[in-house]
C-alpha cells in the first residue's frame, strides 16, 4: 500500500511539473519572437521607404517634363 501511495504521489508530482514547464514560454522563444518582429517591422519600413522614393522619383520626372515643355513653349512663342 505504501509503495501504491508513493507511486501515485510520484506520478502527480512529475504530471503536475510537466504541464508547468511544458506551457510556459521560455525566455528563448520569447527573444526569437522579439526577433521576428523586430525583423517584420523593419521589412515594413524599408518597403514604406522604397514607395516614399518612388513616388518622389516619379514627382521629380513629372516636374521635369513640366518644364521642359514650359521651355519649348517659350521658345515657341519668341520672336525670332
């Protein structure tokens, strides 16, 4: 009977010692975690940073073409 006792005592121990270690996070996962968002969040900003240059590439091509036709225009307009 006493060896049943401590058996079943055993046994609860070791069960109860598992589902504490098993479901908790360990500070590894938790750094990798931090990692992978750290990562995410600078992959979303070099690509914000990418379309904020393309678009002024594109303003600063749009402005160019404005002037050039404002210069033929004023030089189509002169008296020669």
């Amino acid at each position: 009977m006493r060896k049943s006792i401590s058996l079943f005592t055993m046994l609860i121990a070791m069960a109860l010692t598992l589902s504490m270690t098993s479901c908790r996070e360990t500070k590894e996962d938790k750094a990798e975690e931090a990692i992978e968002d750290v990562k995410d969040g600078v992959e979303d900003a070099a690509d914000d940073v990418e379309d904020a240059a393309d678009d002024v590439g594109d303003d600063i091509e749009d402005a160019a073409d404005d002037v050039e036709d404002e210069v033929e225009d004023a030089t189509d307009d002169s008296p020669q």
